[in-house]
C-alpha cells in the first residue's frame, strides 16, 4: 500500500519530548502507531480497518485512547501551535451552523428581509 502515512524522523523529534514515559514495559514503536493513528482519523475509518503494516488495531486504538485521556496530543498541537508564530490570516469553518428553532418563523411575520430580485407573485 502506497497511500500510508509515515511520520518522518525530524517530526518524531520535534513531538517525543510530550511522549508519556514508559513505565520500564518498552512501548511498540512509536513513530509506527502514531503514522497509524494519523491514518486512521484521516480517512476516517474504524479502527480495525487501520493497515497492517500500523501495527495491530487494537494498540493503535488502546494508545491513541490512553494518550487522549492523559492530553498528550492536546499538548503536542498546543506546543507546534505556539512555536508557528502569529497567523497571517484566520479562516473561521461555518459547515455548521445553529439556528434557534423561532427563526425558522422569522419568513412567515415577514421580518426575514427578501434579498432576492425576482418578481414578487400576485
């Protein structure tokens, strides 16, 4: 497979120092089931359907839960963040937005204006 992500050895170095220590029991390699995390949240799949070549699932799945609960990937996208310097510009995602449920009447007491600049119906 082709498509899978690695994580290059200048960005493993950059995000170890927020790595957990491992309490003496060695831990399967790191950059192997990180690449597999970022995989499998990318694409969006379940996490038995990670490849192979990630390891097996279920480490993928116990160390990306058991980092979440201790913030370390909080911590890691806090420090990369910081050390970006100020945005040039910011982007604000509007995919979702909520509406109170009185705004959908807001057309019928006519207080929603008409942008529109077809013919009003007789």
């Amino acid at each position: 497979m082709s498509d899978l992500i690695w994580l290059s050895e200048a960005q493993m170095r950059r995000i170890e120092p927020y790595f957990p220590l491992s309490h003496g029991v060695p831990r399967v390699d790191d950059r192997r089931i990180v690449s597999g995390i970022i995989f499998v949240i990318r694409n969006g799949l379940r996490w038995r359907d990670a490849p192979r070549e990630y390891g097996p699932h279920k480490t993928i799945y116990n160390r990306f839960i058991r980092w979440s609960r201790l913030g370390v990937f909080n911590n890691i996208f806090a420090a990369l963040a910081a050390k970006g310097g100020k945005p040039d510009q910011l982007m604000i995602d509007a995919t979702h937005l909520k509406a109170h449920r009185t705004a959908a009447s807001l057309f019928k007491k006519g207080l929603f204006p008409d942008v529109s600049d077809a013919p009003k119906a007789a």
